[in-house]
C-alpha cells in the first residue's frame, strides 16, 4: 500500500439510477431520487476523510437528449435538493460550485444554484461541485473560445499557447486535477466527465448502481486508489 496517496480530489461519474428504477419495477424518476441518500453519504464521507473537492457527474450536455418529462424532472429535482439541503451544507462549511454550460438550466435552478453558491462562497470546507449541463468536450471548446478571443484582442500570439494557457481556461483553473474518478453500474467509460482534467487520474469502476452506492463502497474506491503507484508516466518515478 502506498499510504501517501492522498485524494485531493475525487470525481464521481453517478450512474445507474435508471436501472436501478427498473430492477425496483418503479419508473425512472424514481432512480433520481433514490440517489440523495447516495450524495449525502459521499458529500460526508469525503468531508471525513479531508477531501478537498468532490466533483459529481449531475447531469451531461448530452442529457438534455433525453425525454422532455424526465429533464424537466430532473430540474425540479435539483432544485429541491439544493433547497432541501443547503441549511445542512453550509452548517458543515461545505462550499457549492459549479461547472458546465449553466446558463442552459432553467432560470429557477440556476437562480438556486447560483444562491446557494453565494451563500456558502467563504466555507473552507469540502467544495462540492456540480457537473451540471457538462461535456468535457463542450469545456474544451469554450476554452478554445476564449483562447481566440485572446488572439484576436492582440492579448497573445497562438506560439504562446501552453497546456498551462489552456488550463487557465477551463471552467474552475483553481481546482486540482482529479485524484481518482469513480464510476458506478459497471460501465467503463468517462462518457465526456472532465476529459482534460483526467489525463492523469485513476480510474475506479464498480458494478454498484449509484442508487445503492453507500459509504462502505467509497470506502473500498478509496483503498483501492492508496494501493496504486501514480507514476504520471515516469518510470522511476515513486510518486
């Protein structure tokens, strides 16, 4: 084991509320709200455990495909959680922000979202922060954007671009790289969750649906990521 594998930042793809909801003979909202009790034990345990960012998969650029009554449900549903939650987060100095295309939610969660963020700004807490309206590939493209804006004000010439120029760009530049990213329901893929931001990341999957995700198996994730060597593509390297 290599015990100074200490998570920073964790990363949590939340998968599988439908099939959960299936397996369970209800509907698919159902899943949605099954998977509170699941946050809650992640938002605790991380701030447990000293974990200074938790990043959790809320909802993708790609989920707005899905049926209108789910989205709309799902938005109902963010915005009681926030507003369900927020006296209990900001008593335990948990600070809420967010990443994404923001402005494509409807105005009452974003206008939720956006007061809970002022609301907890100074906790020194664990920083929640959701994914929400988010494509690793859509942030890329908006840093891609303001890269150009940059070039095109005179402010830079593209020789000056850096892989630091790009992250500087990217929707939270003060937060670290993910430490390990965890995925629930038993699919391998990062499904467009933090592309740039996990080049080096360790990857952790489970068949646990994320409805029934507790403690305990963030506990297992987290054994897991201290008995790796992260290398960072150094052979030698002990870290």
């Amino acid at each position: 084991m290599n015990s100074d594998n200490h998570l920073t930042h964790v990363g949590i793809i939340m998968d599988g509320n439908g099939r959960w909801a299936r397996s369970h003979g209800l509907k698919r909202i159902e899943g949605h709200k099954a998977a509170e009790k699941s946050i809650h034990d992640a938002v605790e345990y991380c701030g447990e455990m000293g974990v200074e960012y938790l990043t959790l998969y809320a909802f993708s650029t790609e989920n707005w495909k899905r049926p209108k009554a789910e989205v709309i449900f799902i938005m109902t549903l963010l915005k009681s959680f926030i507003k369900r939650n927020i006296d209990d987060l900001d008593r335990n100095r948990v600070r809420i922000r967010a990443i994404g295309r923001l402005d494509d939610l409807p105005r009452g969660p974003l206008n939720e979202l956006r007061n809970a963020m002022k609301r907890t700004g100074s906790n020194e807490g664990l920083n929640l922060i959701l994914a929400l309206s988010y494509g690793g590939r859509a942030e890329i493209t908006d840093a891609t954007i303001k890269i150009a804006r940059d070039i095109e004000a005179g402010h830079m010439q593209a020789s000056e671009i850096t892989e630091d120029t790009i992250t500087s760009c990217m929707y939270l530049p003060d937060v670290p790289d993910p430490d390990i990213i965890i995925r629930t329901s038993g699919e391998q893929r990062l499904s467009n969750f933090l592309l740039w931001e996990s080049a080096y990341s360790e990857l952790y999957f489970t068949d646990v649906l994320w409805p029934d995700f507790r403690r305990v198996h963030l506990e297992e994730a987290f054994e897991d990521y201290r008995s790796r060597r992260r290398r960072f593509g150094d052979l030698d390297s002990d870290r």
